[in-house]
C-alpha cells in the first residue's frame, strides 16, 4: 500500500492499523454503541426532567472523548508491555459496564421499570458515589445552578469592641 508515494507496508503501518495493537474491535464498536445509547437516554432523561443544559451535554461529550483517549493510551501500554490487549480489554469491558450502568440510571429516572434487584445494585452505586466524588465533580456541582436555583452571600460587618485597636 502507497500513499503519497510512502509505502506503508515498509513502516508497519497497515499492520497497526489493521489490529490497533490487539484491540478487539468488536468489543469497541459495542462500546461506541452503548456510548450513542448513554447519550440519548441522557438526553430524554433531561428533556424528561426538564432541565437540558448545554453546558451538562458538553460535559457529557468530554467525557465520552476522554473514555476514548484513556482507551487509546490502555492499547499503547498493552503494546509497550506486549500484554497481547488484556489492558485494553479490561479498560474496554470497565468501560461498557460503566455506560450500561449510567443507561440504566437514565432509564429509571424516567420512570422505565427497573428489575428490583438492578435497582438495589443502583442504589448501591449511587450511595458509593455520593461519598467518594471527586474534586472536579465537587466543583462541578457546586458551581452549576439549576433553573430554580441560586445563592446569596452574606457579608456581615464585624464589631469593633472596646479592647480592640484600630
């Protein structure tokens, strides 16, 4: 194969291509999939609930690209430690199960009946999640405002008393 007058063949490139490091391209195509799924049950769970934000989709899209950026570099490290795509595999299978999980949150907050069993593992999750966020989501959260919501700061003067100076 010539591109440009390159022969790809020579620099090994078509073989990269063709394999992506031992990536099973099956299991990526079914986390593109659940990825498409995730986002449009996001979509109707907030258009459900009434509060589509676009700041909260950009969010939502970052973080699909970063999920393919970090598979990216678990291939590049399978191919490093020539671990024949278990690091990939394994990132691809946390992955999908990740995107499985949020669709069936999205899915119950809509009011889609949830096996019982599916909603004590959720809820489960979700309590793990409350107590083990992280900084970004912190911060996150603390400075998105919702339609109905706001906040006030107080500033108080403070009294000078007999004994202070100044």
């Amino acid at each position: 194969m010539e591109i440009g007058g390159i022969d790809l063949t020579s620099l090994g490139v078509t073989e990269w291509s063709w394999h992506f490091m031992d990536l099973d391209f099956r299991v990526l195509y079914l986390l593109l999939i659940l990825m498409f799924i995730d986002v449009l049950t996001g979509l109707m769970k907030a258009w459900h609930q009434g509060n589509l934000w676009s700041r909260k989709g950009m969010f939502g899209f970052m973080r699909k690209i970063l999920i393919l950026l970090v598979i990216a570099a678990a291939a590049i490290m399978d191919e490093i430690f020539m671990m024949g795509g278990v690091i990939a595999g394994a990132t691809l299978l946390f992955f999908c199960i990740s995107e499985i999980i949020s669709i069936l949150e999205n899915a119950e907050a809509m009011g889609v009946p949830v096996p019982e069993v599916l909603k004590n593992k959720l809820a489960v999750i979700k309590e793990k999640d409350n107590h083990n966020r992280s900084v970004g989501e912190d911060l996150r959260q603390e400075f998105s405002l919702g339609k109905d919501e706001s906040f006030r700061v107080k500033v108080e003067r403070e009294e000078k008393g007999k004994d202070d100076v100044g």
